[in-house]
C-alpha cells in the first residue's frame, strides 16, 4: 500500500501530498543565489555564502528522512575560480568549517560522502578535511551525498575520454566494446543513477556545466527563492511536482 506525507506551502496557502513510494532516488541541486540573498540585505556576499551553508544541512537531512538515496551539490564549478580571491578564500573556509562541524553528525547518519571534481587545485587543508569525510564515511549504507567541488561537466567528459583512451591503447577495452555503459564507468558518477530532478535556486534557468551527460533525461524544477532561503517544503514542493510529471525517456505513453 502506497504511503502519502501531506503537509502545508510555508505560506498555509497549499496543501500538498507526496507519494512516499515515488520518491525521487537521485538530486542534483545548482545552488544559485547567496550573493544577491546578501546584498538584499545589505550584507556582504559571505555572509550569504555563510546562510547558504546552513540550507546545505536542512536540505541533506530533508533528503535523508525521505528516502532520496543520492544528493548531488554543485558547490563550486571549474569556473568559479574567476571570482575575487576574498571570496574564493571564503567558500573554501567554508568548506572546511562544514566539515569539521557536520561530519560526526552524517556519519552518525550513515551518509556516504564522496566528490566529483579535480580536488587537487584545491588548498591542501580543503584536500585533507574532504579525504577525511570521505574515508570516514565510506563504508555508510545511507544517502550518497556528492559535492561537486571544481567540477566542469565538458572537463568531466573530456577526463572520461582520456581514461577511456588509455584502456583502450593497453588493450583493457576494445574499441567495439564502447557504448554508453562503457563510457558512464569512466565519469565521476560511476555506478550511481542519473539525476531524477535537477533543482535550481535564484531565478537562473541553465544547467551551467552541471552534470551535462548525466542530466539528458532529468526533469528540472526552477525557482526565484535564493538559496539561503530555500527550506525543506521548497524541496517537497519540487519533489511534488517531480511526480506530477510524466517521464518518457523519448517513448510514448
């Protein structure tokens, strides 16, 4: 017998119901808005930056308690190193923080942490706290929660084709062999589901390199809520709307 969760829009103006049996198994969140969350307040960027952190812990135990079993995060993109140096320096201090403060507190909940990305352009310290998450919970049976740390979806293809290209010269792949579940054992995301939904914050309706092949059949769900102050009924709310849809995959119904 199915199972439904029924709750109210945070303005009381709608009531939802979800299917718990429908739930979506993977997430992919573009998070997209802190500095404008900020300057409509008249803070500096960091500070939305410090409050989008606090939506990270909300949203991974939303996804916890309703079964999602991945969760994937575009923290920072290739190209955010174009940023002023201040606020680079900020988003990585933030990184770690988050770390230190919230890892005792996933493991306890049996997330899996792992990256997609090149991390070694990242500061060492960065490099050590997320190997440390990320050995600590590896063994968890829980949510998957991916962190994309200087993730470029092209780069991530491109990176897929050079070790694809090296099995292939040594004779561990043959040329014939290659088709889409070859190729999808070469990316970051190996071995995990394609996004079911991808989420984005703030008003922007782009994938900005974010998931690229994974993302082909994914449903995307677009909102003006900053990401700071994206709460866990925004998320139902997507999630809602996600199973209201009718997925294809290019077949009719």
């Amino acid at each position: 017998m199915a199972k439904f969760l029924n709750f109210f829009t945070s303005d009381k103006s709608e009531e939802i119901t979800l299917n718990m049996d429908s739930i979506p198994k993977h997430i992919g969140i573009i998070m997209d808005g802190n500095g404008r969350w900020a300057k409509a307040k008249g803070l500096p960027r960091s500070a939305g930056h410090k409050a989008g952190v606090e939506t990270i812990r909300e949203v991974l135990v939303e996804c916890n308690d309703l079964g999602v079993k991945y969760l994937t995060i575009y923290a920072f993109s290739s190209e955010n190193w174009k940023r002023p140096k201040d606020e680079v320096n900020t988003l990585m201090s933030l990184l770690v923080q988050y770390l230190r403060k919230e890892l005792n507190e996933i493991h306890k909940e049996k997330v899996v942490i792992k990256t997609l990305g090149d991390l070694s352009a990242l500061p060492e310290l960065c490099v050590k706290e997320i190997e440390d998450a990320k050995e600590k919970t590896k063994d968890n049976t829980g949510l998957v929660f991916n962190i994309a740390l200087n993730y470029g979806g092209r780069d991530e293809i491109i990176h897929a084709v050079k070790k694809l290209y090296k099995d292939v010269e040594s004779g561990k792949v043959k040329e014939e062999e290659i088709d889409k579940e070859i190729f999808e054992q070469y990316l970051y995301t190996a071995g995990m589901p394609d996004p079911d939904i991808i989420i984005r914050t703030s008003g922007e309706q782009r994938l900005s390199n974010f998931l690229p092949w994974q993302s082909t059949y994914s449903e995307f769900w677009f909102t003006d809520i900053n990401w700071p102050d994206f709460k866990k009924d925004t998320l139902r709310k997507a999630i809602y709307d996600y199973q209201n849809r009718e997925r294809r995959f290019g077949g009719v119904k």
